[in-house]
C-alpha cells in the first residue's frame, strides 16, 4: 500500500487506470459541445490518427471539471452572468411569455359575407355605383345601431347571434365599436369605416363606404374628420328627441361644407311603444321633427335654405327602427303596395284602366296635406268625408299599428292566420320566442331589406365622380388647370396617385397606425414609393415632407381589413407604412408627377369645436418620461382636435374638449400607448387675452441697435370681424382688392384702411389685425416694404403669447402709426426689428384696457319638468345661468339651454346627475369667449389663499395663479415693455401709478 504514494503524498499508482478516468471525463465534457467544427474535427481525427500513449499529467482535483460551462454549452457570444443571490421577484417568471397585446375587437378571420368579395373588390373600379356617407346625429339616437342593421343585412352572422344565451342575447351587437372603452361605455368614441355592398329595390348592387361617427359632443372632430371623405350625410334623428345639440352642430357643418344631407327618422318605435301616441299625432310628431331641421338649415344659410329642404316626397327623407331592423322611404313602401298589388283594382285610387299601380306616383301622394276618402276611393286636398285621414296615416302608420298590435297581443295561432294573408311565413318554434324577438322576425319579413335607404342615398348623394368638384375648390391648395387636378376631377385610375388621408387607426397591438384616406386620382398599391406632404408644407417650404413606401393597402370594414392589390380613385384606403410623419392630416401623392408640375396639400381640416379643457400630466417614474413623450406623439395622431405642447416651466400640456374627451385620451395614454402610471393635474382651462379700450397713448419702441423705432396703437376689434376670420369668409392670402372689398362693405372700413390690413394673427386664420396706418409722405413705403415680412413675425409672436399671462392675444387690432428705418439694410434686419415690434405691440395692448377672456360652454340638458328645476340652482352656483327653457313637442320632456364658464364646468355633469337621480342627460358644447369680470392688472385687490375670489377679483385671481403655475413672475409690469423715456414720461404726467 505504500509504495503507492511517494514521500510528498501524492498518488503514484495505478497510473493507468486514473488516465483512463480522466479520458473519460474529458470525453464526457466534450461531448456537450455539439457543434459542426468539433464534428469536423472528430472526422479529421479519425482519419490521420497517431498513437502518442497515455498521459502523465496529474490533475489536481480543482481543475478537474465533471460538467460542461456555460460558455460551453451556449457558446462564446452569450454574455452569462453570475449572481450571489436572486433579485427577480417570484410574481415574475424567469422567461417571461409572449404576451400578444389586443386593444381593439378584431375578427380572427374573414366573416361570411351575402357578396362574393371578388365583387366588392371590381366594384371599386367603377366609380359611378361608389356612394361615400358619414352616418351622424346626436348620442344614442341610433347610428351604431343603423350601421349594424346594414352589417347584417350583408354579413351572415345570424347564427352566431342566435346562439348567445342570457343577457348577451339581450346586447346590441355595436359591431363598429371596435376599441375596449367602445364597448365598455356602449357609445362610439372614434369614427369607423364600413364598405358594404348594398341592392336598391330595382336590385342593382352599389359600394357603399360608410363612416359610422360618434354622436357626443366632446368627440365633434371624429365628425369633422369624416365629413372631408365624404360626399354626403345621413343624418340621424330620434323622434322622440328630435333634434338636439349635436344634430344642430352637424347640420350646420354639413350645410356650410356644402355636402348633401338625407335624413333618417329612427326609434319610430318609439312613437307607438312608450309614447303611445295615435297614428294621427304620430304623422304630427315625425312632421315636427322633420321641420326642426329644415328650420336649422334655413337658419344656417338665410333665404338659401329652400334648395336643400328635407321632404319626404323628394325622396330624402327614410323612415327606421334600428332595433327591429326595418328602414323604408314612402318611395320603397309604395313599391311594396305595387309588389303587393299587382294589379289596380285591389288598391282603390287608381282607375280600373290601368294594370299595375305606378309606385312614383303613388308615393307623391303619401305625404303631405293630401287626404284619402275610403267611401269615393280618391285622393283629394281637403277631408271629404268624416272616414277622410292623411293617406300617410291611412297608407303608411296605421298598417305599422296594426302589425306591431297583432303581434304582441295575438295567440301564436290567431297570429299565422293574419301573417299568411301578408305573405309572411314564420317556423313554428319561432312563434315561441320572447315579444321582441317575434316582433324582429316579423318586420323583416314584412319591410324587406333597406333598399329604400340605398335608393335615397344613391339619388340624392353625388358619385365620387361627380363630387370631385367640390373637394377640389373647397379644399385643394393648387391650381385646377394642371393635370394632376384634372385626373383628380375625372376620378382618373390611370392617373398619378394622391390620396388625401384624415383619419389615422392604430393597429390591434397600438404600436404603429394605419392611415385612411381618400384615392383622388390613381391606384393606391402596395410597394410604391410616394411623398407624404404635411399640413405645413408649402412650396417655400418643402421641410413638412418625407418620402415613404406603402407596405399594404386594405379595404376597411371595422373589424377587419380586407388585403387588395390595389384600390382605385373613388374610394377610401387604409394604408400601412406611411404614418411616421402624419400627425393629423396629410397628401399622400406620386414621387413623380406628369410634366413635373409642383405638388399641392390639402387644406388642413377646419372644427367646429375648440380645445379649451386642458390638463398637465408627469410620470410617476421621471425616468419614464421619454415613453410618455412617445405616448403623447401617438395620442396627438389619434385624436384629431387633441394638441399637446410643453410650457417654458416644462409641464405637458394635453388641451381637449371635454371631461369624457380627455379621460378617453388619459385611458388611452395609460394603457394603449404608453402603459405606464401617470400624475394627471386638476383640469383647468385656456384664457385669452384682449383690449375694451384704444390706446390711451402712441406706444413706441426701439431696437436695441437704437437706430429704429415703431410705434404702435392697440384697439378692439369690430364685432363679428373676429369670427368671420376664423370661419374662413375671409382670407389675407387672397388678393388685397378682395380683402380691401370684405372690409369695405361688411365693417365699413375706408379704401386706405382696408387695402393696408398687412396680416391676421398668430396665423393666417387668426382673430387679430395688424394693420398699416403710416402715411407715403412720412414713411418711405419702399424701405417700409422691406421690414414688412419681419414686422409681421413680431405681430405673430406678440398674438400667440400675450404679455399678462402667455394666453393668446384675441379681437384686437394693431396699427402702426409710425415707423423710423434705419438707411442701412443691415441695421434693420430680423434680429433687430422682430423682438421691437413684439414688444411694441405688448406696450400698445397693456395700455388699452387690457381684459382676460375665458371660454364658456353652451350647456343643453334634456330631461323631465321636475329634473329642470335643479339645474337652475345647480348653474347659479358655478357662475352659470338659463337663457330657455322649452317642452319638446309630443313627449313628457323638456329641453332646457344654457351657459357655464368651461373653468366651472368641471364635475357639472356628474353633479346635475346626482340632483335629478339620472333623469337629465346634459350636453357642454363650445359656445363663445366672453370677457372676466375685473381688471387683471388692478393691484389694489387682495387675494387671499384658499378663498374664492370675489366677483371683480376673478381675472387678477386668474391671471396671478395662471402665472404663477406658469412660472412666470408674479406680476405684469408694463415698464419691462415701455421705452424707459416714454415710462418715465408717463409717470410724471400720472398715466401711470405704479
């Protein structure tokens, strides 16, 4: 045994055996290593292998290695990291899932249709059978519903409906409500396109591309965005409700927008089931409700409202109940008389001489004061007898009483019997079903498809052939003698591509958008390189462009998307891959256009609402702020009217239009973009800021060169001036005779005056003047010319931020009086003149009575008579106050309107509905600026904290935290703005106090 070690105690022995063991141990780690260079090695091993013997070498038991390394086992490029102890919480896996993030309902394949696809896609092609709608109204007055109707009516999901059980069964399908908040709230947020193939009762098919948009009044830019697609307007109206807030708002949008509007009375349901008024005061009712929007529409353009009427007899006006899925026009129901009737002598009316009943004329004569006698069998203006009814009350309602009467209160037996002499045939397990259900199957079999609905809108909305015209002079910014605006007016295919894009989608997971657009002229396809022009890209200016490839184009249909080659002018695209520099709207055109002419936008879209509600938001996490940047860059594609900007103290600033409109948006922040915790502000709201007094001195000021001087008079602006600016009626770029000619005849301005308005602030659309009032003989008007430009950037700068709290400047009016140049170019440039005219307008506004303006919302609530009388108490409380209250005709309701400050209407809503127990539905819309009451820069008033401030206190209470949130100092002084000689002048005189 001895002699196995030597004197230092290591082992000797058995050398051969422990090589062996060491071999194999070897080996055995080199076997996990299973790559091809060791196979290859192995093979070159094989083949030239030399016997060299055993190995001496001794291993110490350290060095020995039983198992492979993990560089050996996941290779050399595998960082592998090496921890004492484990600092991964157990709530989180060690290799975490795939989690595939779903935000919107999505349909996991391509649902049956009623139409081959094949046809929808040729179809596209055609643009004469094309009809592109926007369906709008007012909330729950059934256009979601309406939508479903039409999704059903070509979708073969009645299986799949019939098959939910419970309330489920019970739940509107919602079937363009695709986004989660959609669903949970059970009202449209976002606007959603549908194109379906749809049959007119003479059985030809057309595309129709239908908008389904949301009805509340915070989500009016949905509308907006939508209309600039279309070509016409269904509007929607529940007749019990007749028209509201926003149904007003659209009418008057659509009418100024020049598109065509149809009208669908819907919920007549309604009229019978919870009203239960008689056919008589039901004809009454639907009459009312049909007048209250011509009433709107003649308000909305005096004396030109005539032409766009809305009647029954032009065929404009359908008659449906969305729940019962039944839609007809007193055209289509005549026709179902003639189909009924084949010949004449079972409808009285029409001489025994004729063979079938001719359905047009028939219609002509079921509306209106035209009364049927059953005893003589004729028509005739006046009642001739006692039996003598309105033919829309004889030939239309009461045949609807009768059904609806019949089928709830009749045994299924009796029943059969009365619905075979219609011609309606149900299974007999379908007698069985619940009342509403029964009633459903009923009217379908007994109205039929829409068709009357297809034949209305077919008739009195324009092909995207013929409506070409419009958008182009309404909305394109180039010429139209060029032939890229040529093929455009021609729905041309084969010519250059330009799609006009205003709405973006985000895709299922939020990570990227989609882009829907109108095809103007060419074939969107996918993989071609186009340019995509910003709303500020000009000639000029070509920097708001960026040259992109279309990945995919798709038809929309909500839920799903259908993949094509290609999609034709005429109709609507949703593309892939260009959506990176799109923030609202954008032109999307050809990289090469015919005979290399010059690319022209689009004109930006123009709301009917203003951003006025505004919040500051921070991550909880400030390392977290870049995702938060990214998320408020998607937010900002989203939502059309959303604007997002950082104050000069760097708080976020997310400006929307309402409580509901920005919690959708703070949602989708949190959860869909960003998905991360956020701080989120007290609401507060926009100020203006503005003049009631003219100057009460010549305000100068000089460059800080010393070498010129501007001086300037600041005063306010004619009633109505503002407005019109806004509203597009009059426009600086056009030529300085038209401009000259608006002013002269509307305002009454003098030739001089008029033709020297220079500029509108901060931007061409602004509710500011600057206006020239040097004379030639003082000021040289070439030298004057040369600082013009420059002059304006200052106007423009001074307007965008005022000097008593950084709010925009409105309704004032800024005369140069007086300006001293420099001879030398060089010491009148950009960097002198620009910051001077700034400051010589702050000078000239603080020394005009300046007032604080704020935003006030037109409050419209519909409700009971015992609801009313809270709302009084209620609005006097946050500075509100009634201005009229009203019964809406033929129900128990009563429509009452009024006014809020936007900065009290925080919690309103919430509040009425705790007061009046749900019973009132309130609607806040944008209505005006209107000034605060108090002098902002009376310094006398003291404020105390946690004290509301008295009535005349509110503007300085206003102007002094809105600076200080701000970081601004504390005070305005005017002697930051004033020459320090004119300051010191002022003081003596005693202008001035402080």
């Amino acid at each position: 045994m001895d002699d196995l070690y030597d004197e230092f105690g290591n082992y000797i022995g058995e050398a051969e055996s422990e090589e062996e063991e060491a071999q194999t141990t070897g080996d055995a780690a080199e076997a996990y290593v299973l790559d091809e260079e060791a196979e290859e090695e192995t093979n070159d091993q094989q083949l030239m292998e030399v016997d060299e013997g055993p190995s001496n070498a001794v291993i110490l038991h350290e060095d020995k290695q039983y198992y492979p390394s993990a560089s050996d086992v996941y290779g050399p490029d595998v960082e592998v990291l090496v921890q004492e102890e484990d600092t991964q919480p157990l709530s989180q896996p060690i290799i975490e899932p795939v989690v595939q993030k779903k935000f919107t309902i999505e349909e996991t394949e391509l649902p049956p249709v009623h139409f081959k696809r094949d046809f929808l896609t040729d179809l596209t092609n055609y643009p004469d059978q094309v009809r592109n709608i926007a369906i709008a109204g007012h909330l729950h007055h059934g256009k979601t519903a309406f939508m479903d109707m039409l999704v059903l009516e070509t979708h073969d999901m009645q299986e799949k409906l019939d098959k939910k059980r419970g309330r489920k069964r019970e739940e509107q399908l919602r079937y363009t409500d695709v986004h989660v908040l959609e669903q949970e709230r059970g009202l449209s947020i976002k606007a959603a396109p549908v194109t379906l193939v749809l049959q007119s009762t003479s059985n030809k098919s057309h595309l129709f591309n239908i908008l389904d948009t949301p009805g509340h009044v915070n989500f009016a830019d949905e509308v907006a965005a939508s209309m600039r697609l279309v070509d016409g307007v269904v509007l929607v109206v529940d007749v019990v409700e007749g028209v509201q807030v926003n149904t007003e708002q659209i009418i008057k949008h659509a009418v100024l927008e020049d598109l065509p509007l149809t009208l669908v009375v819907n919920k007549m349901d309604r009229l019978m089931l919870e009203l239960k008024l008689p056919p008589k005061d039901a004809y009454f009712k639907i009459k009312h409700v049909i007048e209250q929007v011509n009433i709107v529409i003649e308000n909305t353009i005096p004396g030109r409202g005539e032409g766009r009427r809305l009647s029954p007899e032009k065929g404009n006006v359908a008659f449906a109940c969305t729940s019962m899925r039944w839609c007809f026009t007193i055209q289509s129901f005549a026709k179902m008389y003639a189909d009924f009737y084949p010949g004449s002598r079972d409808l009285p009316g029409f001489g025994q001489r004729s063979k079938t009943i001719d359905a047009a004329k028939f219609a002509l004569r079921l509306w209106g004061d035209i009364y049927f006698n059953p005893a003589s069998r004729k028509f005739s203006r006046k009642p001739q007898e006692e039996s003598s009814q309105r033919s829309f009350v004889h030939w239309v309602l009461e045949p609807i009483y009768k059904l609806y009467s019949q089928t709830i209160s009749r045994s299924p037996k009796e029943l059969e019997e009365k619905l075979d002499q219609l011609g309606i045939r149900l299974k007999p397990s379908q007698y069985k079903t619940d009342a509403k259900e029964l009633m459903r199957l009923v009217c379908q079999q007994y109205f039929g498809p829409p068709a009357g609905f297809v034949d209305m809108v077919v008739q009195h909305v324009p092909s995207p052939k013929d409506g070409a015209r419009r958008l182009l002079e309404r909305y394109y910014t180039g010429p139209l003698d060029t032939k890229t605006a040529e093929s455009m007016l021609n729905c041309d295919q084969d010519g250059p591509l330009v799609v006009h894009v205003t709405k973006l989608f985000n895709s299922t997971d939020a990570k990227s958008f989609h882009a829907l657009g109108r095809v103007m002229s060419g074939i969107a396809k996918p993989a071609t390189s186009v340019r995509v022009l910003g709303e500020g890209y000009t000639l000029e200016d070509e920097e708001d462009m960026v040259v992109a490839t279309v990945t995919d184009t798709w038809i929309a249909e909500s839920r799903y998307s259908i993949p094509t080659s290609g999609v034709p002018a005429g109709n609507w695209v949703l593309l892939g891959g260009v959506d990176n520099s799109i923030v609202k709207t954008a032109t999307i055109v050809a990289q090469k256009l015919p005979e290399n002419e010059d690319a022209y936008i689009f004109r930006p879209i123009r709301h009917f609402f203003e951003s006025v509600f505004k919040v500051a938001v921070e991550p909880i996490n400030p390392s977290e702020l870049p995702k938060m940047l990214d998320g408020l860059r998607k937010i900002n594609k989203s939502y059309p009217l959303i604007t997002t900007k950082v104050e000069e103290s760097g708080e976020h600033v997310i400006l929307g239009t309402g409580e509901l409109y920005m919690d959708c948006v703070l949602h989708d922040l949190r959860r869909l973009y960003a998905d991360m915790e956020i701080k989120v502000s007290d609401p507060v709201t926009r100020f203006c800021e503005t003049v009631v007094e003219m100057s009460a001195i010549k305000c100068y000021a000089l460059t800080p060169n010393k070498k010129n001087k501007l001086t300037m008079i600041a005063e306010p602006l004619d009633e109505g001036i503002a407005e019109d600016i806004e509203s597009g009626k009059v426009n600086i770029k056009d030529p300085v005779r038209v401009v000259g000619k608006f002013f002269e005849e509307n305002y009454g301005y003098d030739l001089l005056a008029s033709r020297n308005i220079w500029a509108f602030g901060p931007d061409e659309m602004g509710p500011n003047i600057l206006q020239n009032d040097t004379l030639p003989s003082e000021v040289d008007p070439k030298m004057l010319r040369s600082v013009r430009d420059t002059i304006r950037q200052g106007f423009s700068w001074a307007t965008r931020e005022g000097p008593l709290c950084e709010e925009p400047i409105r309704n004032t009016k800024f005369r140069i009086t007086d300006v001293d140049l420099a001879s030398e170019p060089i010491f009148r440039g950009g960097g002198q003149i620009i910051p001077t005219a700034r400051r010589a307008c702050y000078s000239s506004f603080l020394m005009a009575s300046p007032r604080l303006m704020e935003p006030v919302y037109s409050c419209n609530i519909t409700g009971p008579a015992d609801a009313v009388s809270s709302l009084y108490t209620i609005l006097a409380r946050r500075r509100g106050h009634v201005l009229q209250e009203e019964p809406i005709a033929g129900t128990p309701l009563y429509s009452v309107r009024g006014l809020i400050p936007v900065i009290d209407s925080f919690g309103f809503e919430t509040d009425l509905r705790i007061h009046t127990q749900g019973q009132a539905a309130v609607s806040l819309v944008f209505d005006r600026w209107s000034i605060v009451p108090g002098d902002p820069l009376d310094r006398e008033i003291k404020l105390r904290p946690l004290e509301p401030a008295a009535a005349q206190a509110l503007a300085r209470d206003f102007v002094l935290k809105t600076r200080r949130r701000k970081g601004l100092a504390e005070d305005v002084t005017i002697s930051k703005f004033l020459e320090p000689d004119l300051f010191r002048s002022l003081k003596e005189s005693g202008v001035l106090d402080g």
